[in-house]
C-alpha cells in the first residue's frame, strides 16, 4: 500500500513525498499574486484559478521526491518574496514557499496539484480581500477572521494572534529530518523571475 504522503502534478512527473503529512493550518487566500501565478500556469496548460484559493501549510520537511529535472522555480518578479514550484510538462503548482515561511512550512494550494491524503482542515482565517476581483465574497464562515490586508501592524498582530499560526512562521523548533523545500529550490537550480505587471490578469498573452 502507498504511504499517505505524496504530493505529485497532475501528469505524476514530479512527487514529493512527505516526513510529515499532517496539515499545520490552513487560509483562504484572495490576493492577486496567487491568482496570477496561476493564471500564468494556465496559459501554459494549468488549470484555471478560483478567485479565493484554499492554502494549506505542511512542514518542510520532505523524504524524498522525484523528477527534479522537471520541476521548475519561479518568481512573479524581481522583488518577490514567495516562490513557486511547477512541473514543466503540466504546470501544475505544487509548492509555494514565502520569506515568511522560515523554511518551517509551505504551502500548496490542493485544488492545483494531487495527493494521496487528506489535506481538508478548517481555514482559519480569508486572507488580502481587497484583491478579490468580485464585488462580493460569498464566504462559507461568517465567523471566520477577514483581512482585507496585511498592511499594517494591527492586522498583522490579528493575525498572529490566531493560533497555531505564529508558531509555523518563524523558524523550526525541531529540524527537518529530510529535504526542505528550500533545499530543493536550490536543486532546482535557477529561478525563473517571471516579470508579470502586479495585478495584470494575463488577458493578451492568450493569443501570443
Ligand atoms: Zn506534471
Ligand atoms: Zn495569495
């Protein structure tokens, strides 16, 4: 029987499989920059970003992966601080990892990649809804903690103050027994900066 850790692309030629599969905590995320590195995902073949994504953090902390040589890093521009991991052939995104994350955690966003286990834990909190591109947000929760940014101090404490989550973003207590994320960013080589205009939907490179 399979263990219940892997994390692969749609096509199966990259997998990650994980020390520790236990979902830490996860967000719904509105912002324009997941939304766009998924809209640049598929252009080249990915499937279609939701306006608000659901963001699950698991440890960095991986056992082994394969198809390194198909994986991919990027960065939406110059001065970005999270990094993405595709698969070349299917573009699906199966890594994010953010300066914020302290190489602790990453996310994935599990509607744009597989798994073999479950990764459905209650958000705690909807995340930068000052992009939502709709009018309205229907949220399934309406007692769950909003944030329409992240801007300032006060926001920033409000969201810290939501246990667990300060604890996964500074750096790990216990380290990773296996591979972190950032040590296969590194493998990977190169990251690609990508150079997307903040907030463009991508519309004109359809027909290029
Ligand atoms: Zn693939
Ligand atoms: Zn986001």
């Amino acid at each position: 029987m399979d263990k219940k850790n892997k994390i692969s692309c749609s096509c199966g030629s990259c997998q990650l499989f994980l020390n520790d599969p236990l979902p830490k905590y996860s967000v719904m995320c509105a912002c324009e920059d997941c939304r766009q590195a998924l809209r640049w995902a598929e252009i080249n073949g990915g499937k279609k970003p939701k306006d608000i994504l659901y963001s699950v953090y698991l440890r960095s902390d991986i056992q082994s992966y394969n198809g390194i040589e198909n994986m991919i890093a990027t960065q939406l521009r110059g001065d970005a601080s999270s990094t993405r991991i595709y698969c070349k052939n299917c573009f699906s995104c199966f890594a994010v990892d953010h300066v914020n994350y302290q190489n602790n955690v990453f996310m994935i966003q599990p509607d744009y990649c597989k798994q073999n286990f479950n990764l459905q834990i209650p958000p705690l909190a909807v995340l930068n809804l000052q992009d939502y591109p709709g009018e309205f947000a229907e949220l399934e929760s309406d007692t769950i903690p909003v944030f329409h940014s992240r801007k300032y101090p006060q926001e920033r404490k409000r969201f810290l103050s939501i246990e667990p989550i300060s604890e996964y973003l500074t750096p790990p207590k216990i380290p990773a027994k296996g591979t972190t994320i950032r040590e296969i960013i590194s493998k990977i080589g190169k990251i690609r900066v990508l150079d997307l205009i903040r907030g463009d939907n991508l519309e004109e490179l359809e027909n290029e």
